[in-house]
C-alpha cells in the first residue's frame, strides 16, 4: 500500500475504475499475478507503467458518471427528460459519506 497512490475513493456499490499509480517494484509481477487463478476475477488491471510520482488523494480533475434509470413508473418521458436536463444545466448534489459508502 505505501506505493500504491490513488486520487479519491471509489462508491461501494458502483461499478466503477479508478487510475492507481505504483512507484515501487516490479510491474511484470503485478501483470504476473493477475494471471493466476487465485486473482481476484472482479479486479481488472491494464495501462501498467511504472510513475515517479504517485497519486494522491485530491489530485482530481473531475468525475463522470453515467446512471441508468430503470423501471420508472409516474412520470412521463417528457419529465424524465426535463429532469435530464436540468441535471445537465445545473448538476447534482454528490454526497459524501454514509448516503454514498453505506
């Protein structure tokens, strides 16, 4: 873990990626042991290069989501899409904490 750096943590829940940096060690060894049977299949690494600098928390630039709405019911589409809009002109509240780690 001490040199391993990442920019911001990842939503329990979501299926999501993440750059992870690696300023120490051998990168054919991470490659390595992705190969091997007892790896963790839901665990996906690529894009392997060695940094000097490591990530560290804060350094974002931004995130981007993409959400997919299912079974809606009591709305029409119209709303729906002014509802996307809206979110689209002014953003939404990205909570922190117990709403979004559970």
């Amino acid at each position: 873990p001490k040199y391993f750096g990442i920019a911001g943590n990842k939503d329990k829940r979501g299926i999501t990626f993440q750059f992870v940096t690696i300023s120490f060690g051998n990168v054919g060894n991470i490659e390595r042991a992705q190969k091997d049977r007892s790896w963790i299949k839901k665990v996906r690494i690529g894009n392997l290069e060695k940094v000097k600098k490591e990530l560290r928390l804060g350094n974002l630039s931004g995130n981007r989501f993409s959400m997919a709405l299912r079974f809606i019911e009591g709305v029409t589409d119209e709303q729906i899409k002014q509802n996307v809009e809206n979110i689209k002109t002014n953003g939404f509240v990205n909570y922190f904490g117990m709403q979004r780690f559970g």
